[in-house]
C-alpha cells in the first residue's frame, strides 16, 4: 500500500492511538496496520510499542529511524526500491516510478503518492532523495539484511534474484519442503548454502517429472547432493507426482518447520522473470498439503 497522506499525518494518528485518544482517519489505520506499526484490533503491535517509546517517550530519533525502516519493510512498494536502486547510479524520481510500475504497482500510483512514499523512506534513512530534483540514492544493502517479508525478481538484478531465494531458504529451520511442479536442477545450487545442519534435518523436493530431470546429469548432480548432504548430517530425498494428482494447485511454496515462502518456479528466478518471494501466513495449511502431495509421490530414480 501506498502512503496517500505526509508522515506527519500518519504519526499524529499513531499518537493517538498510543496515548488512546479516539478514533483516527481509516487511511492511516490501513498504512500504519500494513506497514505493522498497529494490529487488526486498532492496537500498538510490539514493533509499534516500540516505536511508540523512542519517538515520544524517549525521543531517540537514531532509534525511532531504525524502527520505522523496519517496519517499512513491510511495505512491498518500499522493499522493491530499496532493492531495486541499491547501488543504481543516477536513479531518480522517474526510475523509481518505472521500478513500481513494471513490477505491477500501478494501480494508485500518483505523483503525490510516489513523493509521500519516497519522503518516508527519506526520513527513515533509507534512501537519500533531493524532492527538487527527484535524485535517489539508497543508503542501505537489503543484500546485508534479514529478508524482507518480500523480495523481488525482476530482469534489472539477476543475481541479487538467487540472492533472495538463498536468503529464504536461509530462514528455515528443520524440514525444507519445496513444491514447485516445474523444479529445475539449476536451483540445486541453491540448497548447498542453505544446507547447515545444524538448522536443518531435511530437503525435499516435490515437482512433476520433466524430460530435463532425466537426463544423465541431472541424475548425477541429484546423486552428488544427496551425498554430500547426507555427509553433513541432512537427508536430501526429491519426489515426482502425477500431474492428475495436483492439477488443481499453481503455486508454488517452501515450507519449513518455522516459516513458508511462496516462490515463483526456479526458471522464473535464475531468468529474473518479473515475480517476488513472500512469507505466506498459511504454512500449517501448506505443510498438510504438501504430505498428502508427497504421500503419493515417487521417488526419483538417480541411477
């Protein structure tokens, strides 16, 4: 969501809230619940108590900053810029808007709305951004960072791309299990870095049979992870499912004992297909989905 209205706005609207002061305007109760400073009940959430205190309380305006840079990660707009410009030269008002658009986020896209978001993230200290001439410089590295609860593919960052996918195959712990009907081998590289066991007990990769997954090298390099990570302590088993079996199911998910992802297919990734990684909210319904998908597969023969 885009901010419709100055930061200040939303802040004397969050200051009522904290203070319990009345009712506030519903465009700020939307914003400040999507960038999750408030919960659904209209109440401080812990990031929000926190904010709440180094702003006005304790006026820690280095604190307040970090807090509110956090939290706007929560807004995809804001995590596609910060990820999208990292480092580009020359990026300006009009970039950032060919950015959103072309990564789908069209739809409300003003000049006003595109200046309060660029504004915020000024003041938040996540971009550099001159309002005369619409000059931008990102001044944070969402390579360093935790992942945002979105990350974004798109043509302009083919490698930061398989960044994104090793930073959330990164936050799983336990059971990797990754659905993804039309799995390409390519993507095995990716469980390599993630594959650390003490997070990790277990991989599995779930897809239809494809031609590419029988050939001889394919077979091979199956082989070799299965042995290298059975060397580090964690089982590696990757099964195919009749196409009859889950037609009805499009997406595509890694599901962990602490988290999910939706992901788009790994050949979208590694040709940096417009598409994006995001936390799913539903990983208890996944993982139930996934067993009763992986109870009637079978596995992939790799001699």
């Amino acid at each position: 969501m885009l901010p419709a209205r100055g930061w200040e706005a939303y802040v004397a609207d969050f200051r009522r809230v904290g203070e319990r002061m009345g009712a506030v305007a519903p465009e700020s109760l939307a914003f400040l619940r999507d960038i999750g400073l408030l919960d659904d009940a209209t109440a401080l959430t812990p990031e929000g108590s926190a904010y709440f205190e180094a702003l006005f309380i304790k006026r820690e305006d280095q604190a307040s900053c970090s807090i509110l840079a956090h939290a706007l990660m929560n807004c995809p707009e804001a995590a596609l810029l910060s990820q999208a410009l990292a480092g580009v030269r020359s990026a300006d008002r009009t970039v950032a808007e060919t950015v959103l658009r072309s990564q789908g986020f069209g739809t409300g896209l003003t000049a006003r709305s595109l200046a309060s978001l660029l504004s915020l993230m000024r003041r938040a200290g996540l971009i550099g951004y001159n309002q005369r001439t619409g000059a931008i410089n990102v001044l944070v590295s969402p390579a360093d960072d935790p992942p945002a609860r979105t990350m974004f593919v798109t043509p302009r960052t083919p490698y930061s791309n398989k960044l994104w996918l090793r930073k959330a195959l990164g936050e799983c712990e336990g059971q990797i299990s990754w659905l993804d009907k039309h799995f390409m081998p390519v993507a095995l590289d990716t469980l390599i870095s993630a594959a650390d066991a003490n997070r990790l007990t277990s991989i599995r990769i779930l897809s239809l049979l494809l031609p590419e997954h029988e050939l001889a090298s394919t077979r091979r390099a199956v082989a070799d992870l299965t042995l290298e990570l059975e060397n580090r302590g964690i089982a590696f088993q990757w099964r195919t499912i009749d196409s009859r079996l889950c037609r009805d199911t499009h997406d595509r998910w890694i599901i962990a004992d602490n988290i999910a992802w939706n992901v788009p297919n790994a050949n979208a990734v590694f040709s940096g297909q417009h598409s994006e990684i995001s936390r799913s909210d539903q990983r208890e319904s996944l993982a139930a989905l996934f067993e009763t998908y992986w109870s009637q597969a079978v596995p992939m023969s790799i001699t």
